[in-house]
C-alpha cells in the first residue's frame, strides 16, 4: 500500500496534537441502528462525537467513538490504500483488498469478518471508511448512521487540511519578511513567531537554497510533503515562489544549526539536489546576508553539476551540499565574482590554447589526478610521454609552465568546476564495485 501526501500530512498533523475541527453540521435524517444494538440516529452520532472532541489527536478521538457507537472495529484507508487509523483489531490489508474492489458503499465478507465499505471524499481528496465485526450474522449499519460518520470524518480531515493550508501560508509569509530585512529594534517582534515554529529564540540558525528540477512539485503540495518528511523534533521554515528567490524554482528554508538539520539536508542531497548553506547566524537582521551566501553557496553546486553534464553528457549520480563557511577560497573568490565577467576572464585565460580540445582535457584530467603524469596517462589511455608533451605544449601557449604556482592558480581557479566534475567521476568509478566476468 503507497503513502497519499496529503493524508499522511493531514494524519500527522492530527497525531501532532493540532486542534483542527470546529463548526456543526446539518441533521440528518433520524434512523436506527439494527440487530442488538441500542437506538442511535446519525443526528445523535454527530453530536456524541463532536460535544467532547480533544484538542489533540482528534482522528483517533472520532474513530473510537464511530466504534463504541456502532460495536465494530472502524479503519480510514486514504486513496491509495494507506492507512490513516484504525480501532480495534482486524485484518487491515485484507479489507483494503476487498474494499479496493466494493461499490461505493457495500457489504462485504472476510472470513469470520462481516464489513461495511463507504468510499467518499473530502477537502484531502478520496478516502475509505471501512465498519468490520466479527460475526456470522450479516452487519446491518443504517444507511443514515454511516452517513453521519462519513460526514464526521470527512469534516475533520478537511479541517486538518485547511489547518495545513494555512501553516504553510503562514510559513511562507515569516520566511519571506525574514529574507527582506528586519531591524535589530523589530527583532523582539519575530523571535516568539519563530518559537511557535519550533525554533529556540536566539539560537544560531542557517538560510539553505535549492532548486527543484520538477515544476509539479513546488506548490503547496511538495512543501506539506518537504515539511512532513523533516525530522519531526526539527524546526523548518520552507517555501518556494518568494520575493527574493531568483526563479519559482527555488526553495528557500530556514533551520537550525544542528547535526539533525545538517543531516537531513544531506539526505536531500543524496536525492539528486544542490543545494547551499550559509554560515550560522543568531541575529534575525542578518537574515538577508545569510540568504545571499546560501545562494552563492547554491551557484557553486550548480556550476558544478552543469560541468559534470557538459563533459560527461549525464547527471551527476548525487546532489551535493555546499556550506558558505566551509568552501574553499577558490569557491569563495569566483563565487563572488558576477558571472558574465567571470565568463569572460576565464575566456581570456583558456584563450592562448586555441580551443584544442586535447589539451584542456589533458590539464582538467591532470588536475583532477592531483598533478600525476602517471595516473593522467592511465586515465586518459596515452603514454606518459603523451602527456608530458601535452604538458609542455600548455606550457608554451600560455607564456611558462604548467607547474608554475602562479600559472596554476590561474588554471585550476577558471577550470575548478570541471576538475572537481572529474574528480567526482573518478571517486565515483573507484567506489563502484568491479564486475567479475562469468
């Protein structure tokens, strides 16, 4: 059974203790439940469920009541099979199974198990409300009973939602007063903002920036599914489509400077994403400078995926993770550098090798092999004189020679992008395991 973002955020919200359902609901038809069990109508359902509802984990709230009131193990299954709650025991994937394959409201039989199947939707989206007993007798819920817990459950699921809806709103909104400036004399004003979100005031936090390659996952879905999967005990500011953000595609997010957000912005890496950090800061005025490292930090990642793509002509097979404070100085000084002028200098340095192909290859890949004429020979399948020459003919073309600090420097500042590119390619080729033929 696969996991529905939307009712597993609505879920998790409920077991988070969010108080989520308010209002009333209109009457419904009065009816009783048959067999041995008691009178009860479907007004009288909705109010013994709504008059004493908790303010944590409601979901569970409601569904032992639908038990008590009906005398059956209740389960909630979201479209796609995921289960959402459920009270007492019984066969969970084996009524989805059947229920899969019911009408939209029908009895059904499993074993020694009488159920009742309603498939309905909410605000979420589809979900199935599933009444099972242990019986030989047949299971006979009034049709108004069922409806009113249909209604139930359906008014709080798009409660939570809503709730959900609006935390994202309201994420999104602290986050992009923080990215245009606060005052150190307005600080006070946001820091409790920033507690109700988790965050202990004055504590050191980070700005990170990514781009997510897919645009259907960048509205309020992907950020209620980004905030979901963070580690439950970690504070997240996220949100996409801010006023700072150079394009829709890029996420911006505030957490703390702790291994547990470090952590999870590794697995995120792991995915395939690149991603920058800035330095940790403590004060909410530095807020905009934070954001403007982290983007630098996330131009250094990027450079060096768009290398990798255009000398190796296939993504990289894992993001990466630049942290502002950590970069070397070379990533610092060209980081900082504006890119057109930046692309022009580095034009101007590779001008006096002609474009010859052979023998930028032969510097990124001597490079990359730490300077070894050996291993530069063995990787490119040359001998080592080959290279030597190759060596010395760059020598030549750029007015001295290629082991020269200051020609170096030079060199490896307007090439660091595909030297790294191919240094990943060789780590990544030594890791992989050897085949053994036969």
């Amino acid at each position: 059974m696969r996991q529905n973002g939307a009712h597993w955020r609505v879920h998790s919200q409920l077991r988070r203790g969010y108080s989520v359902f308010s209002g009333c609901f209109r009457p419904v038809r009065s009816s009783r439940i048959g067999g041995a069990m008691s009178e009860l109508d479907g007004l009288q359902l909705l109010r013994r469920v709504v008059r004493s509802l908790p303010l944590g984990d409601q979901l569970d709230y409601v569904l032992r009541e639908l038990a008590t009131a009906t005398n059956c193990s209740v389960l909630l299954y979201d479209s796609g099979g995921e289960l959402l709650g459920a009270t007492g025991e019984a066969p969970i994937a084996m009524i989805w199974e059947v229920a899969l394959e019911s009408e939209g409201d029908a009895n059904a039989r499993i074993g020694r198990w009488e159920i009742r199947v309603r498939r309905a939707t909410s605000g979420t989206g589809p979900f199935t409300l599933v009444f099972a007993r242990k019986s030989d007798a047949p299971l006979r819920l009034d049709g108004d009973v069922v409806d009113a817990a249909e209604i139930a459950v359906a008014a709080l699921l798009g409660m939570a939602r809503g709730a959900d809806i609006r935390r994202i709103r309201e994420n999104a909104e602290l986050l992009e007063t923080l990215e245009l400036g606060v005052s150190a004399a307005r600080e006070h004003r946001f820091w409790p903002r920033l507690v109700e979100f988790g965050f202990v005031a004055h504590a050191p936090f980070v700005v990170v920036v990514w781009e997510h390659p897919d645009e259907a996952l960048r509205g309020a879905e992907f950020i209620g599914d980004l905030m979901d999967a963070a580690p439950v005990d970690m504070p997240l500011l996220v949100a996409t489509r801010l006023i700072r953000a150079a394009s829709d595609e890029i996420v911006h997010a505030i957490v703390p400077d702790s291994p547990t957000a470090f952590a999870w912005l590794d697995s995120l890496a792991a995915q395939g994403l690149f991603l920058g950090a800035s330095r940790p800061v403590s004060r909410l005025d530095g807020v905009p400078n934070a954001l403007r490292e982290a983007e630098l930090a996330q131009r250094v990642a990027a450079e060096r995926q768009e290398a990798y793509q255009l000398r190796f002509g296939d993504e990289h097979s894992s993001g990466e993770l630049v942290d502002f404070g950590a970069m070397s100085i070379i990533d610092w000084v060209t980081c900082q550098a504006a890119p057109g002028e930046l692309r022009t200098r580095r034009r101007g340095v590779l001008e006096p090798l002609q474009g010859n192909a052979e023998l930028c290859e032969t510097l990124v890949t001597y490079f990359a092999s730490g300077g070894s004429v050996q291993r530069t020979a063995e990787l490119l399948y040359l001998h080592a004189n080959t290279i030597r020459y190759r060596l010395a003919r760059c020598g030549e073309l750029l007015g001295g020679e290629v082991d020269d600090p200051m020609i170096v420097s030079e060199l490896v500042l307007v090439l660091r992008a595909e030297i790294l590119a191919t240094r990943a390619r060789l780590e990544a080729a030594t890791a992989r395991p050897a085949v053994t033929p036969g």
